[in-house]
C-alpha cells in the first residue's frame, strides 16, 4: 500500500509522528506538505493529497489539521474522494469496512499522537467489506454525477 499524507500548521506536529510511525511499519508515503509552521490554508493540501488519489499514484491518503474538520470538509469535495473524519478506532475501522473512505482525516488539536496512532493502523488496517456496502458506497458516488 502506497500513501499520500498532508497537514496545515495546524497538523504537522501530527503529520510528523504518523510519518515517523509509517516508516516503521514500512509503509510507502508522499509527504505534499506543508512543510513549515507558518500559517497556511488547509483546502491545499487537501486537494494535493486527493489528486495523490485521483491520478493513480497513491491507494489512500492522510490529512491532518487542527481538528480534522477543514480536512474533511475539502477533501470530500473532489471526485472520487470518500474522506472520513475519525477521533477513534471504532469510526476509523466502520469507515473502512462499511463506507470504504479512501482518505482519513484527523485533529491534531483534538486527538493526542497515541491515539491518532491507533485510529491510523485501524484505518490501515481494515478492508472493505463490500457486499451491500458497495451498494451503499455506489449511491454516494452518484450524487457526485
Ligand atoms: C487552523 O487554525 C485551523 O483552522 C485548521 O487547522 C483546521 O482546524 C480547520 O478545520
């Protein structure tokens, strides 16, 4: 599995220990940034992250704010896009299982960096289920046409 992971200032520090924590799982990762403290807009990196997903070059994608909420917000606006916003294991797990989100989206400000931690390898960690989820999924794609 290939990722893409971007934060606004308001999520690097978090940014940062999920990176730490992808590498010692060996998990490949495109960092889009933001790259530095300084105040930054939030819609960019979403959409950095998403257009990751988009052209093929990723399977998913991590965004991070300060609380998740811009990140989400933005996110599920492009095509294609089904990002969840998830402030514990089991919405990180159902996320996967029932709804297939291919971006999660967490708050820096919000979650402590152990529990974003396990929220992350939960999401990582669990597939879809399909079945009459694919169903539900496929209507949600829908309404983007
Ligand atoms: C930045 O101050 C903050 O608004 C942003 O990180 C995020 O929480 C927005 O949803």
């Amino acid at each position: 599995m290939k990722l893409a992971i971007g934060s606004d200032h308001g999520g690097i520090h978090l940014k940062e220990v999920l990176k730490k924590h992808l590498e010692e799982r060996k998990i490949e990762c495109i960092d889009v940034g933001t790259y530095t403290e300084e105040s930054c807009d939030y819609p960019d990196f979403a959409l950095k992250v998403c257009r990751e997903i988009t052209e093929g070059n990723v399977d998913r994608g991590i965004l991070v704010c300060g609380t998740g909420i811009g990140m989400s917000l933005a996110a599920n606006k492009v095509k294609g896009i089904r990002a969840a916003l998830c402030g514990d294991v089991f919405s990180a797990t159902m996320s996967r299982e029932h709804n297939n989100a291919n971006v999660i989206c967490l708050g820096e400000r919000v979650l402590g960096p152990g529990l974003a931690v396990c929220v992350l390898d939960a999401w990582l960690d669990t597939e879809f289920a399909g079945g009459r989820h694919q169903r539900r999924v496929d209507k949600i794609m829908a309404i983007e046409e």
